[in-house]
C-alpha cells in the first residue's frame, strides 16, 4: 500500500527547491559566453572517459542489468548534447523573423524536476545537465531506488563542474534516498518535470498539475525489403539489439524482412552472432520472460542471451550475442514475442509484397510502442516513402541502427536527447527529441508589418460566391 509523504521528505524537499531557486538567480544575468563555458564544464567533469566509465559501470552493478562493458560508451552521447548546445542560443534575443515581424526572446522555465531511470544512471543527469544549466535552469534529480548511489555520485561530480566554472553548485541536486511519495513531491512544487522511464513514472508526471515532458514506450520495428544491403542490414541489427544488452527502448525488437530475401538475411544475422530458437525454446522463453500477468521478468531484463536462456532452461553456445525466434502472424496482445523485449532478443517476420510489410508494421504498433520509432533497410524510395506516411512513430531511421541514431548521432540530424517524445500515439505532449528547446519559456516580440490579408477569392477558392443554403 502507498504510504503518505511525511514531514521529514516535505521539509527536504522545500529546502532543495529554495536552494536551486537561489542559485537560479545567480546566473539570472549570465551572457551566453559564460553559460556555454558552464556547459563545457558539466560535460566534461561528467563526460571525461575515466569518470564516466566508473559511474556507467557501477550503474551496471547496482542495478544488475545492462552491459557492464558497453554502456561507459554511452559518454559520446554527452558530446554531442554538448555539440547541439553550444549552436544554439539560450539567452537573450535567439530568433528573428523580419518579415513578419516577430523577435523571439528565451527565458528559462525554473526549477526541473529530473526523473532517473535505472537504466542510464550516469548518463541522464549530465545530458540533462548541460543543457537545463545553458538554459539557466535548476535541477533536481529523482532517481531511481535500483541505483540512487550511481545518480547521487554523478550529481556532486556536476556540482564540482558548477564550482570550477564559478556557478552555484545547488544547480544540481540529487534525492539521497528517493522514494514515490517525495518523487510525486517534487514534481508538484517544481515548475516542470523530465520523466525519462517506465509508464507509471510518465503517469505520475503528467499527474503532478505541473508541466511534464514524457516519453512512450518502445517497440522497434524494422523493415527489411530486398534493396537492402544485407551484411549492412544485419550488422547494424545486431548492433542495435545487442547495445546495453537491449535495455534500450530503442533497440531492434521486431525484424519483418522480404520473404525473397528472409533466409539470406537470418543467415547473416546468424553470423552477427545470433542464435534461432526452435519452437520448444521459443515456448521456454516466453513462459521466463513474462509473468502471468504478462509482465516482464527481472531476471531476463537487459542481460547476455546466455543468461534468459539459462532462465529459461536451455543453453546456447558462449560466442552467441543475441536470440532470434520466429513469430509470423503471431501479433497482437495474447501474443508476447510481438511487444517490447528490452533484452537481447528479437521476432522475426516476414512478407510478400510492401504492403503486406505495411500491413505488419501497423498491426505490431497497434499491440505496443505506437509513436515511439520505427526503422528501414532499404534503397527505394517509394518503399522509404510509404512508410513513413504509414508508420505510427515520431521517427524513422533509414538504414541506421536505430538505438544507435535516433536519439541522435553524429551521422545523422536528428537532435541528441535521453528523451524520446512519442507524440499524442504514445500519451506525451511532444512527438520531438526533449532537447534544451524544451526547458526554455519565449517571449514573442511582435511588431507591425505591412497588412498581410489575402483577398476573399484568394482564400475561399472554388467555394467563393457559391449559393449556401
């Protein structure tokens, strides 16, 4: 049963906004200069490849899911929020439309309310970070209970980086011993919440009466049609699926691949590392990874297949990185294969023509992970095309592996983010990558212009002058 917040975390917690309020106002007045040298402090306190893999690994450790050696890569990310922040303007006068007329004007929104997931203990904080701090934004970090130590050491290394910059450290805070009625707390006195993780934590945001940035679930989706390349198509799969062992709601789950080309293409993912399960282990997995409530089981989250599959009770050979199981026309909310896996495992399908891909794809999203992202492998455009007009999804990725790209990389446009928007489809307010865009308020400076008034024939086209009953 839900306890009630008590005197103690209400007292801690109005101590923590007055102290980021305070230290808002300190850099009230800062120039862009001096924010974007604040920013490059974070980033690179937080960032520096020998503090970040501690902090990434013992993220791994506390919370026993994710891949101890792969995740520290997880740095870069904080490079290229860096990258996007230091070309855009915070502060002052950032937008000008002379035709119209307009001056834009960005302000900050306050104090944030941070929510950690366990997942990237050591990430989210510095990606929020730099961007919230250039902003002139305060922050407050919510984490995880799984890896609170992870997050708390993270945020006193950011305080640091405030300090050498010549900033408030109380910029940055972090809940010692979080818990759900402080969490719940804070984002009612905070002026805006980032709720980056699992569905009741986005429901609580957008329950707290404050503004909430949430993300939707995931379910990727790739389609492979028979222009793809396919050693390009499987490496990237793999590479995709296998990062932080699949923690990621990004991560390839669903491959619906050309039935001309669906042998060739297991066959290359099979010397990427996977392995394909026969249809006794594939009724093993299924009854380790869900509960009967059909939730997913901690023990088979985000770890080697070796591990679910030992859960499962079944072994496979050390050198295999990922487990595949066929799951055509098996879609739809009795059957699991076709939801979000957060492991090393993907379903495969496969179709005849593109619009029986097409016919997949939206039955896959009406099961799970609508608004989230979607991904294809392929060189005709028409194909490229009728997807993303179909697709359900705030982004797609063209043959790119898409945990690797679309919360932003350096090959691609796409703003870096730890924070996927995924639109009305997935219950959030925003379909875009959260960025340092969404933790400014603007002020729209609107001065005259020349009248700007169509005529009515203009407007009304074909109808104007029609009799109307």
């Amino acid at each position: 049963m839900a306890r009630d917040l008590t005197e103690d975390e209400r007292a801690l917690a109005e101590d923590m906004l007055a102290r980021a309020r305070a230290a808002q106002a300190q850099i009230e007045d800062w120039s862009q200069a001096e924010l974007d040298r604040l920013s490059q402090s974070i980033a690179w306190y937080a960032g520096n490849e020998k503090t970040f893999t501690r902090l990434a690994e013992q993220g791994v450790d506390e919370s026993g899911i994710g891949d101890r050696k792969g995740r520290p890569a997880k740095r870069l990310k904080i490079q290229m929020v860096l990258r996007d922040v230091l070309r855009m303007p915070s502060t002052g006068i950032v937008e000008v439309d002379e035709v119209k007329g307009l001056v834009k004007y960005a302000k900050p929104v306050g104090v944030i309310a941070s929510l950690i997931p366990m997942t990237n203990p050591a990430m989210t904080p510095p990606v929020t970070g730099v961007s919230s701090a250039n902003a002139r934004n305060a922050v407050i970090f919510s984490p995880h209970p799984r890896t609170a130590q992870t997050t708390w050491e993270m945020t006193e290394i950011m305080r640091t980086a405030c300090r050498a910059a010549g900033a408030p450290e109380d910029l940055f805070q972090a809940v010692r011993q979080p818990s759900i009625p402080l969490t719940q707390h804070l984002m009612k006195i905070c002026d805006l919440t980032l709720a980056t993780g699992g569905k009741p934590m986005v429901h609580a945001a957008y329950s707290s009466g404050k503004p909430a940035y949430g993300v939707g679930a995931g379910n990727s989706s790739i389609v492979i049609d028979e222009t793809a390349d396919i050693d390009i198509a499987a490496q990237n799969t793999r590479i995709s699926k296998t990062s932080d062992f699949g923690s990621g709601c990004s991560a390839d789950g669903n491959i619906i691949i050309q039935r001309s080309i669906y042998d060739q293409m297991v066959a290359a993912l099979v010397a990427e590392g996977g392995y394909l399960c026969s249809a006794e282990e594939k009724a093993l997995l299924e009854k380790a990874m869900w509960d009967d409530k059909g939730n997913r089981t901690f023990p088979t989250i985000a770890c080697r297949p070796q591990q679910t599959a030992g859960v499962a009770g079944f072994s496979i050979p050390e050198d295999r990185k990922f487990l595949m199981v066929e799951n055509q026309g098996q879609i739809g909310p009795e059957h699991k294969f076709c939801k979000e896996k957060l492991t090393t495992l993907m379903a495969l399908y496969h179709f005849e023509t593109f619009d029986d891909a097409l016919t997949t794809v939206r039955q896959i999203y009406e099961t799970g992970g609508k608004g989230h992202s979607c991904g294809i492998y392929s060189h005709n455009d028409e194909n490229i095309d009728h997807l993303a007009r179909l697709a359900p999804v705030s982004r797609m990725m063209v043959r790119q592996p898409q945990s690797k790209a679309n919360a932003g990389a350096w090959t691609n446009g796409m703003p870096m983010t730890s924070s996927l928007g995924c639109g009305v489809w997935g219950g959030n307010i925003t379909n875009e990558n959260v960025t340092m865009k969404h933790m400014m308020n603007y002020t729209w400076v609107s001065r005259p212009i020349a009248e700007d008034r169509p005529s009515e024939e203009e407007l009304f086209g074909e109808f104007y002058g029609q009799e109307v009953a």
